[in-house]
C-alpha cells in the first residue's frame, strides 16, 4: 500500500532542503493536547476531543502550521474541510496558502444544489453533501479534518470532490486512528498526519516531521535498499518481465502517472514500472505527466530510473536498431513543467545529466550480449508530437547531435531533482530525415523496428538490472544548495 505522509514524500524529494521557518514549537506535545473521552457517543467508544487542542494558541499555531507545510511551495485553489471541526482547520489553512475554503457538511445543512455520499462510520452510518458548484474543474484541492477513523468521511469526501473535476494534492489531518484502517482506504493519495495511535490505550506516536538533520538524512537516503524504475516508452507499452507482479493506481501532488504502477522483481530485485505514454499510447509526448511519473517513482523508494526511448538517428554510424547509452541532451521542448518547486527557484546541476555508474554498466552489458550499442550520444529532445523538417534535421547535425527523440526532458531533470539515478537507453527507428537516400521518417517503419527491438531490450534490461549495485552517487548530491 502507498501510505506515505505528504511531508515525508517532500523530505525524500527534496531531501537536502532546509527550510527557512523554523517552528518555535517544533516538540508540541500534541498527544498532551488533545482529550480523550471514553464511551463517547457511544458505549465502547474513546473520543479524541482536538477542542482543547485548538483552544491552545501555540499549540493551534503550530498545528495549522504543520498541516500547511507540505503545501507551501504548491500553488492551492481550494481547502475543502469536512463538517465541523475540519471547518476550522481549512480556513486558517486557506488563509496561509492563499487559497479559497470549500465546506463538506451532513445532509440537509447546505443551502444550494448538491451532490452528496453515504458513508459508514466507526459508531453509525451518515451522509454528507457538497454544493454541485463548489469547485470547478482542474481545481487543485487539499481536504482536511481533524482524523480519520475508519475512513468513510474522507472517502466520501474524495469521491465529491473527483466528481466536481477536482485535482486531490494533498489529504491532511491531525489524528490517525491506525488500528482502525480508514488510512489505508485513502493510501492512493499523498497524506500528512501529525500523530497516530495504534490502539486505545492512545501511545503517544507524534510524528516530528520537522528539521531533519540533513546529514542523517543524506545517510539515509544512501544505505536504503536498492530499487529500480524503469520508464517504459514507444514499443514497450507491455513489458512484461516480472516476477510477482501487481498493480496500483497512485496519486500525486501534481496528478497521475501515465499509467497504473507496475511492481515487482526481477532476480530479487524490486522493479518499479510506469508505461509513459500509457499502455495504449494515447498521452503524445508534450502531454506526459512527467512529473507525477517521477514522484510516483520517488514515493516508492526507487533509486535508479532506466528509461527507454524511440529515436530518430542523426548519424550514418547510428543505425536502425542500434541503441545508444545517452549523456548529454540539447532541449528544444517549450511546453513543459520542469521542475517540482512552484514559488521557489531551482538551479539544478545539469552538466552531466545521465548516471555514469549506470550508463557504464548499461553498456557493458549490451555488449555481453552482442547488442549493438553506442557508449554515448546526445539527444535533441523536440516537442513533438510531428516529426523534424529536413531543415531541422539538417541543424539538429550540424550541432553534432547523435539521436532525436521526444521525451527524456524533463524526465531526466526531474530525476536529477528527486535524487534518483537516470539512464536513458535510446533505440534507433529510422534516419530521421536528413539522410538524402532512403524514405523519409515513417510512423509504421519505426513500429516495425520497435517491435524487433522489444525483445532485446527486455534481455538487457533483465541483465543489467541485477547488477547495480550502487546508491552512492553525485545524482544524489546534485540537489544540495540548488534551492533558493
């Protein structure tokens, strides 16, 4: 299950950043705050009363505080909070992001139309309803309430807002009453909690999210087990070559992946698999999400990205079929997002943009297995989705440039930022369509290639997989100080 905290997904993202505010309170004692009221409202209930939280100035401030933290360099249209305590949260939260408030309530409390849910409670069942105008379509929406218990409320509450078109960044709530599992029902979205309990004996488990030390951080990060994504592109919309395999529908902050997520193990190695242009091929490069696909890799704990990609050959020596094992690209994209942060400026080193360790071992195993591959090259990444003119094609060689493609940016800057290690295996379809001999740039000819080169990039992608093993390396450093 994907249950992560939201706060704890930005850590691993941006895990060298240190950011400027510093809570005054960061050792509130939240569990100490907060009343617990035995058979309330009913016989063998314990009531988590947050009232006396909120009654407490500081400790009010530094909950609002923390629950907005995860958002802060997001760009919020709507804080929806659910009847009632949530009420409170969601406008102070709204206030602080600049967003507007949108209400949940129980039936027969709105004025207006409505669209409405049942749900099961943890002591009854209810409905809640929404204004069928409350937010509009691609909204950016966080939900918040005071916890979750068995998860009905909440569960509802996403349910409304997907209906109204709304985009769900972040689920948010002070209180989780983990031996009860309502969490796991909302596990597909990125969730920030402040303190959990496991039983009802209420153990006090705040969570202290904030000013990590980032030297155990970057330890962290460096001695976690190895896992590899691969990013499947043209040709390779069904790989299947793992072992134990099952999918998952994820959520992230900025929308979902191309695709459902792909896991499990190749030669005991967890693998991590998104298809980008979807197993249909209907998301055409300029309309990728790029970056909800490397977030969703990033919440996984994947470490290494090995991603294919169709290309053009700009080289008489780059033929059809062969593969090259890329280090530089030139970006002539326009049209997309390159970065994670909004309302914060990231210089991200770009000068070696591909992962020398696995490049090395990329090529090394081509080789093995008697596959035409060229240790290096660069790609022009237009944007697409039409091919080159002969004049473009022309300039692009004149540039000295190896490959054409349409996808390895922003993939690989994006990597660069979340501290994962990228390598892009690109497989030559065609000439392009400088070449003065021969037809010009086909979309059947390169599906014909596509095809041939399927198996063998299956056979390398098994090979090399179970030989990396290193997490130690410049990829994950590259993000440090590159924030402003």
């Amino acid at each position: 299950m994907f249950f992560y905290t939201t706060y704890k997904q930005l850590q691993k993202v941006f895990s060298v950043i240190k950011f400027g505010y510093k809570n005054k309170n960061e050792n509130m004692d939240i569990d100490a705050k907060i009343r617990k009221i035995p058979n309330w409202p009913k016989e063998g209930v314990l009531f988590y009363d947050v009232t006396t939280l909120f009654e407490d100035k500081e400790a009010f401030h530094y909950v609002v505080d923390e629950l907005c933290r995860p958002y802060e360099n997001m760009q919020i249209d709507k804080v929806v909070g659910i009847d009632a305590r949530g009420f409170l949260l969601a406008s102070s939260m709204a206030y602080k992001l600049g967003a507007g408030v949108t209400i949940v309530r129980k039936k027969g409390k709105l004025p207006h139309k409505t669209i409405s849910r049942n749900y099961i409670l943890e002591y009854a069942s209810a409905t809640i309803e929404m204004h069928e105008d409350a937010i509009k379509n691609r909204e950016r929406v966080i939900v918040v309430d005071d916890l979750v218990a068995t998860g009905g409320t909440m569960t509802a509450t996403t349910e409304l807002v997907e209906q109204l078109g709304g985009i769900i960044l972040g689920i948010s709530w002070i209180v989780d009453l983990q031996f009860l599992g309502g969490s796991k029902k909302i596990s597909g979205y990125n969730c920030n909690y402040l303190i959990s309990y496991d039983n009802e004996e209420v153990e006090d488990k705040t969570q202290k999210y904030l000013n990590t030390d980032q030297s155990a951080l970057t330890e962290t990060t460096v001695s976690k087990q190895i896992k590899i994504g691969i990013i499947g592109g043209s040709g390779l919309e069904n790989l299947n070559i793992l072992e134990n395999k099952k999918q998952e529908k994820i959520n992230t902050p900025f929308g979902a992946p191309s695709d459902l997520v792909t896991t499990g193990r190749i030669s005991n190695v967890e693998v991590v698999i998104i298809t980008r242009h979807s197993r249909h091929h209907n998301i055409k490069p300029s309309d990728v999400n790029y970056r909800a696909n490397i977030w969703a890799m990033k919440e996984l704990d994947v470490t290494h990205i090995l991603a294919t990609t169709a290309c053009g050959s700009l080289k008489e020596d780059i033929k059809p079929g062969d593969f090259v094992i890329l280090d530089q690209f030139i970006d002539r994209t326009t049209k997309r997002a390159q970065t994670f942060y909004e309302g914060r400026v990231c210089h991200i080193p770009m000068a070696e943009p591909f992962c020398y360790k696995l490049r090395t071992l990329v090529y090394q195993t081509a080789q093995e297995l008697e596959i035409t591959a060229h240790p290096q090259g660069t790609a022009i990444t237009i944007e697409g989705p039409r091919f080159s003119t002969k004049a473009e094609s022309d300039l692009f060689r004149s540039w000295n440039a190896d490959i054409i493609n349409m996808t390895t940016v922003p993939e690989v800057v994006l990597a660069r930022e979340a501290g994962i290690c990228y390598q892009a295996i690109a497989m030559a379809t065609d000439y392009d369509c400088w070449r003065e001999t021969g037809d010009s740039v086909d979309i059947q000819q390169i599906l014909k290639v596509m095809k041939q080169n399927a198996n063998k990039i299956e056979k390398l992608l098994i090979e090399v997989i179970p030989k990396i093993n290193f997490t130690e390396c410049k990829c994950n450093k590259d993000i440090e100080g590159a924030v402003i």
